[in-house]
C-alpha cells in the first residue's frame, strides 16, 4: 500500500505490487504497479484499511 497527502492536504492510499528479483545477493531489478483508479481515502485518525476488507 502506498499512502501519501494529496495537494488538497488529503491524506489517500492505493493499492500496489512490488516485485523484486535479487541475484548475487543484490536487487538487480524493481518493477511497481499501481492501481491508481484505486485511490481511497484514509480515515480521519490514519488508519489504512483496504475497502471491503
């Protein structure tokens, strides 16, 4: 989940998958996808709970 404030001072979350590929124990590639029609609001003491869950 990545949280941040919008512009209007909102504070929102949308849903993301991060997917890592370590070789030689270093990260060699990071590929992020972002359901950005997803945006929901957080609630007003800063809970982040997907909808419906």
């Amino acid at each position: 989940m990545m949280m941040g404030t919008t512009k209007d001072g909102v504070n929102a979350a949308w849903a993301i998958c991060a997917m890592i590929r370590i070789e030689g124990q270093l990260i060699s590639r990071i590929d992020e996808y972002i359901d950005r029609a997803g945006k929901f609001d957080l609630a007003v003491n800063g809970e982040a709970r997907t909808p419906g869950l």
